[in-house]
C-alpha cells in the first residue's frame, strides 16, 4: 500500500484496536441472557454488556492514542457539537446488535475519525471474517491491504442490499418494504444481512451494488459514507441531499450505475 499521511496517522492504532475489541466479541457467552442484554428506546432496541465493553475499550485505547480527542458513541450519552473539533471519533462498537445476540456472525466494529465536521478516516471491522475494509480522504480504499473499487454492474443485474429500519416499524414499515419490493422488480436480488456498515462496505468492495435504509443513526454510517466514497460510490439521504453527522438521516448508496436508478425510486417514499 503506497505511503498515504492520513492512513499513516489512523490505521496502526485503529486498527490494532479494533482487532483487539474484536476478541471481547468473539469471546462472547450467551449474550442474549437476562444478565447481558438490555432494552433501549424503541422497538426491538437491546444493548448488550458486550456493546458497552467494546465501547469503553475502543475510548480507552483512542484516547491514550489521540489526547484530547472527542467521541461520539452509540452507548453514551453524545455531544453533537465535539464533531466540530480537530478531532472526533464516531464509533458503533457492535453494528448488528441483534445479529450479536442471535449468534448470526454477521456483526461488525465501525469507527470514523472527523476532524471540523467531515469524515477523514473510517474503518469497519468484522472479527467473524477478520476483514477489515478502510479509508481515508483522498487516499482511496482498501479491504486489508487490497484496493478496492464498486461495481461497474447495471441496474438489471445489480444486487441491492436493504436495512428494515427495525426499531421504526411502526412508522417505516410500510414504505421500507414497498420501495424494497419496487427496487426488487428492478434489479437482479435483494437482501438484508442486519448491519448497515457491513452492506456499505459490499457495496465499497463490489459484492453488492446499492443499499439502502430509510433512517439510520450516525455512528451507523460515519465510516461507510467515506468508505463508500472513496470506493468511487455514490453516497446521500434518500432525497439526494448530503448526509450529516449531528442527526438520524435515511441513506441510500450505490455506484455510478445504480444510484441514479435508486434516487428516482427513493424519492418516492420519502
């Protein structure tokens, strides 16, 4: 991998980091028992022990890495105004909660280093694969030390990857499953894997070719939008505005090809 400043400055202690979180949810015992699993607000909303010691690790090693860092977290309590700083990390330490606690093997670490409000940095781990896919602004992305690029697929053989909004079905169910169903009709399949991060990064590394999600929470997308992007994809809210970071926001993502194809049918259920 060629010498890259921003990736030199992350990706040794990020990396390292999220590998070593990594063994605290490989390590995992019966999650979904009494003792370890948690509700949240929301709708099928749970937390684990497992999510809030992953959390604390990954703010203990970034801190004594990075003095004077802020954090965004999903399991804490957040200051928007810290991603304005020189430097914010924004992490999901388990994406995929459910499939955690199912046993599915398809959960991953997500964290995006921000510095004045943009994404710079961003890395998404899957201790189950030992993948790790990461960018950094300007210096492309990569899936381990491989770089990669999206998709060059039409739409008509296009695979689409979609999130349920599970925590909302009271209020997304409805257009979630009939955009679904209409993005279905135009491409070649569908499919839901149960964590946002790991389907932004098929869509980066070209296994899949269009995602989306009708609301997500930031540190569910911090590191993919950058990753994505730098994968030579095309990343936005369902009505083609820029995602932020100091809110929930829908999102749609695909490659040059296929975004355009999934504009025109999300706006529809926006």
């Amino acid at each position: 991998m060629p010498h890259t400043p921003v990736t030199d400055r992350f990706l040794p202690a990020v990396g390292s980091l999220m590998r070593s979180a990594g063994e605290i949810i490989l390590s995992a015992h019966d999650p979904e028992s009494p003792g370890h699993l948690h509700s949240k607000p929301g709708t099928q909303n749970f937390v684990t022990d497992y999510d809030i010691a992953v959390q604390r690790f990954l703010i203990d090693g970034l801190s004594a890495a990075f003095p004077g860092a802020g954090f965004i977290g999903e399991e804490k309590a957040n200051d928007a105004s810290s991603l304005g700083g020189e430097l914010c990390f924004v992490i999901d330490p388990i994406d995929g909660t459910n499939n955690f606690i199912h046993n599915c093997r398809m959960s991953c670490i997500s964290i995006a280093a921000v510095s004045r409000g943009e994404v710079i940095f961003g890395a998404v781990y899957n201790p189950y694969s030992g993948k790790l896919v990461h960018a950094a602004k300007g210096e492309g992305c990569f899936e381990d030390s491989r770089p990669v690029r999206v998709s060059d697929r039409p739409m008509r053989i296009a695979m689409a990857v979609f999130g349920p909004c599970p925590y909302y079905k009271d209020t997304l169910s409805e257009a979630t499953f009939s955009m679904a169903r209409e993005v279905f009709c135009a491409c070649a399949d569908i499919h839901r894997t149960g964590s946002a991060a790991i389907d932004l990064c098929s869509v980066a590394t070209g296994s899949c070719d269009l995602f989306f999600e009708l609301i997500l929470q930031p540190w569910d997308y911090a590191a993919g939008k950058l990753i994505v992007e730098e994968a030579g994809g095309i990343i936005t809210a369902a009505d083609g505005s820029p995602l932020t970071l100091d809110r929930p926001s829908s999102v749609i993502c695909g490659t040059p090809e296929t975004y355009p194809v999934l504009l025109e049918i999300a706006k529809k259920y926006i």
